[in-house]
C-alpha cells in the first residue's frame, strides 16, 4: 500500500504491515504473501533494530495522522489506540533487551523459521523451489539468532537454564526426527517434486546442518554460560511482559488474587461434576484419571483428525444463523495434527488474507494414540469454532472495514485467549456441555487456565501462597511448586505439565491472558446487556464484537461496553 500525503492511522497502520513484511517474510506467509515464500527473517541484532526503528517510524507518523481531520472517527480511533499500545509495548520489550535472550520451548525464532514450512504454499514445482530458497536461508537466519544470543551473554542478558535445556533437546529432535538421522527439515523437502529431488534434498541437508551447528553452540556454550541464572524473571521484566501479552498495565497482586477466586470456585464445580462419574472420588482428578482408563476416547491419529473436523463443522452448523452470522468463506476450517518436537498444547493458525489457506487447528500426538474424548471437546470449542478460528477469520473477512493490522499483526494475546476461553464458556451456557465427561474436562481445561494466573505470576514475582490454599500455605513460590501444583490439579500427563511450566518460563506474562482476557470479554458483554436491557441481541453483539479486530484489555472492555 503506497501512503497518501496526508494518511489517517489505518493508512499508517496498513503501511507499517507493508514495511513489516519487507522485513519479516514469516510474516508474509502466515498473511498470504507469495513474495515471502522464499526468505527467512533476520532475527540477528541488526534485524531486531531495523524492527524497532520502523516502529519508532511509524509513531511518528500516527502523532501526526492523529491531527488529521477524520482521525476522530470510532474506526480510526479504535486502530490508532491499538497501533499505539503495541508498538509502544514492543519497543519497551525491544528495549530492555529480551530479544537478546530469547531461547525456550516455543515462541523463539528458530521456532518460528521452522514453523512458517507448514504453512508456506506447497501446491507446485515453483512453490517447491521456493521453499528450496527458504531452506537455504535457514543457516543465515539461525546464525543471526546465535549472534543475538551470544551478544545477550556479552551483555550479561542470559535465558533461563530450564527452557535452554528444553530448547536443546527439542533441537536435537529436529536435526534427527527417526533416529535414523534425518532431520525434520528433510523430512519436509521429501514431499517435493521429483524434478526438485536433488536441490530440495542438498537445501534440507544444509538447514538441517545449521541445526545441528547451533544445538552444539546452545549445548557447549550458551547452557554451560548462562548456569545458575535464574529461571524466573522478576516483578519489573513480568510487568513489561504482562503488557505486551495482555495491552493493559496490570494490578499483579489483584490479578493474583482473582486467579485464587477463580481456583476455589471450579474446584465446587468440578467436584460436584466428579460424584456423577465416580462416587466417593477423592478428587476430581482421580475421576479423570479414571476416565483416561474408562472414558469415552478416539482410537488413532487420522480418526482423531477427523473426529475433530467433524466436531467443527457440527459447531459451524448449529450455531451460524443462531448466535453467529458467518460468511462463507468464514465457515471453512481445517483439523490438523501438529508437526513433532514442539510444545504440548494444541494451537490454531489464521487463514490467509484471501483465504486461500483455510484456519488450522492442530494437536500435538506426543506419541499418544489414544486420545479421551473429554479432554478434547471444550479445547477444540477453543482453539476452532467457535473460538479463535472464528474470531480471526472474522477479522480477515471484515479486514476492508478495519485495516490489515487490526485484522491480522496486531492481534494481543489476551484479547485472543480471552474470546476462546470464553467461546468454551458460550458453550456450556449454551447446553453442548451437558455430558458429566465433557464438562469434567471443560472445568479441568477452566482450572487449567486459572491454576496458570496462580503459577505464572506466582513464581515469577516470587509471591506467598495464601493461607486457604489446600498446597503449601504461607509459602514462597518457585517452579518446582509451581510444576507440583500445576500436576496435581490437571488431568495433563507429566510430560504436558512439564511443557506447560517450560512455557510460562519461556514467554512470562502470556498464561494468565486465558482466564484475564475472558473476564474482559464476559465485563463487556455484562456492560452492554445492563445497557440495551430486554433489547440486548447476543447474536448481533457477537458479531459486532468479532468485528472490531484486535484490542488491550482496558480499550477491549471500553469497546465491547459500548457495542
């Protein structure tokens, strides 16, 4: 988009996603962009200043569009409080130095580099010999990441220990998927075109190279530098976390103490859920243990693949035209199952702009195949329809009445996990949870998300464990508590728990957007039905709502209250 003489913020904030994808072809390819099919970002420290100076740019350039005439409008004030809140919200980040230190279990961008593949158009020989570029650009991007890291060490910025040794394991899987010693990127080029064979196979090799070079640096001497660092972040670098993830300046103690509210009161309901699947459980996880032995579950990955397309497309069916109005090309999704070697938990990809990629959901295996079916139900109610798929594509079809920012980089994480945990919500008050299995497992996933508000700041600020709490009263937070209570109040295997506080470690302030975001999403729908009264439409306000794109909490609950 070429920037008039005189743009209004969402020119400005359109322009900025011109110049970001220049910058960041991943980018590019999640949004659509064939031109990014063939580069990887530059994730060294000059890169990570080239993305700051064009932030620094472009609030300059929204100072002066919002003395436009115009500029006053809901839509443009609605995309310039956004543009504002994030890129000042990156810079402090940028800052600070954290993109020196950026190692762990996912979010690093190395996952990133690997990551885009599955997303990048795979359909013809040129598509193919694109990802050949993209292949043989793995090494200089990783290379830049090292460079930033080891000048994180010179600077005496160092990564926590637990999520670097994490992140080597996961490396070591990468460069050798099967034991056999093919790596994860070879085993991608293999479904390429005969007539590419060999450049495919000599570019995996080489990124597969770049791999290993950097899990031997990570092992050898990035681990053994940053030993007895610590692996929690302290109360000034979690706040400046907690606003990039969650676009509000944050009442730790408050959000800690609602967190505990939210515990105790699932814990009523999830016991009282328990007694009708197994009496005289003492807990209610025995009771879900029971049902990992008993329950109702999906033999096989492609059957649970399928399960879960039909799962989606149930939900598609019965609630367009009740409480949503989708346009068609906002019906179409797609379940997945996850590429091996990254994190635990499920997640979704948006569609691209023309969507000509569909939305994504995907599962992690871990291996398993046997899946129950009541730790599956309310999370793809999350992660699909009608939760984050639903939102985001909304956003991509309403893009032409918002800007391509609000409706794609500019989404805040708690605003994101904020509509999903409440779209799980919207269907139990709906009735699809009505099944003693399924709603177990939506209480569990519920207390899941509550138990990450505890843990996440709790160890992070080192906090107190109050008195009525059933673990550790009156003490002091530390990840090993933190992983104690977290696997006993989850029905998630020890491997997805220990992924779970690698995470929180990895990416401090990013959990408690779950149950923080949802309390601002049911906030303003409470606002706005106290205001329309008996005239309140929940179907029309839904639709508003998934149509202003993205905001911070405080702006988010200010908006949604007026709709």
């Amino acid at each position: 988009m070429s920037q008039t003489t005189n743009p209004l913020p969402r020119e400005v904030a359109d322009a900025y996603v011109d110049e970001l994808i220049a910058l960041d072809p991943v980018t590019g390819t999640y949004l659509g962009v064939p031109e990014s099919s063939s580069r990887l970002p530059d994730p060294s420290p000059a890169g990570q200043e080239a993305l700051a100076a064009l932030a620094r740019r472009t609030l300059e350039r929204l100072d002066e569009a919002e003395r436009r005439p115009g500029a006053n409008s809901d839509i443009e004030r609605r995309c310039a409080r956004l543009l504002r809140e994030r890129l000042t919200a990156e810079l402090a980040v940028h800052e600070a130095g954290e993109g020196l230190r950026r190692v762990g279990n996912m979010d690093t961008p190395p996952h990133a580099i690997r990551d885009v593949f599955t997303v990048t158009p795979a359909e013809t020989d040129e598509d193919w010999a694109a990802i050949a570029e993209r292949l043989r650009a793995a090494p200089a991007a990783l290379g830049g990441y090292r460079e930033s890291l080891a000048l994180g060490l010179r600077r005496n910025l160092p990564a926590a220990p637990r999520p670097t040794a994490t992140f080597i394991e996961q490396l070591t899987e990468w460069a050798d998927v099967d034991g056999e010693g093919r790596g994860w990127f070879e085993e991608f080029a293999a479904a390429g075109p005969r007539s590419l064979r060999t450049k495919l196979d000599e570019a995996a090799r080489t990124a597969t190279a770049a791999v290993v070079e950097l899990r031997d640096w990570m092992r050898d001497v990035y681990a053994p530098a940053i030993e007895g660092a610590p692996n929690t972040v302290g109360r000034e670098r979690y706040a400046r976390w907690a606003r990039y993830f969650n676009g509000t300046d944050l009442d730790l103690d408050e959000a800690y103490a609602y967190g505990w509210s939210e515990f105790h009161r699932l814990l009523d309901e999830m016991r009282r859920e328990a007694e009708k699947i197994l009496p005289g459980a003492e807990t209610p996880w025995v009771a879900l243990a029971y049902l990992d032995d008993h329950g109702k579950h999906i033999e096989g990955v492609d059957e649970v693949r399928d399960w879960l397309q039909g799962l989606m497309d149930q939900a598609i069916a019965e609630l367009d035209g009740t409480h949503f109005e989708l346009a068609e090309r906002v019906r179409g999704v797609e379940s997945c199952i996850a590429p091996p070697g990254g994190a635990a938990a499920p997640y979704y990809t948006q569609p691209s702009e023309d969507f000509s990629r569909p939305g994504r959901t995907w599962l992690p295996t871990m291996g398993r195949t046997r899946f129950p079916v009541y730790d599956l139900v309310s999370t793809w109610y999350h992660e699909g329809v009608p939760g984050h798929h639903l939102q985001l594509a909304q956003w991509v079809h309403v893009a032409e009445n918002l800007s391509r920012y609000q409706a794609t980089v500019g989404g805040v994480s708690a605003n994101l996990e904020g509509w999903a945990l409440y779209a799980e919500r919207l269907m139990d008050e709906l009735g699809y949870l009505t099944d003693p299995e399924q709603r177990l497992g939506y209480l569990d996933a519920q207390m899941m998300r509550a138990a990450r508000v505890i843990v996440d700041i709790g160890m992070h600020l080192e906090l107190e464990i109050p008195a009525h709490s059933p673990f550790h009263p009156g003490e002091r937070w530390t990840p090993e508590l933190a992983q104690e209570f977290f696997g006993a109040h989850s029905s998630r295997p020890a491997d997805f728990v220990e992924s779970e506080l690698t995470r929180y470690l990895t990416i401090p302030g990013q959990a408690i957007g779950y149950k923080l975001g949802e309390r601002a999403w049911l906030l303003g729908r409470g606002n706005a039905r106290e205001r329309h009264g008996d005239a309140f439409d929940l179907k029309a306000w839904h639709m508003a709502a998934l149509s202003q794109g993205s905001l911070g909490l405080d702006d988010l609950v200010d908006e949604l209250s007026r709709l």
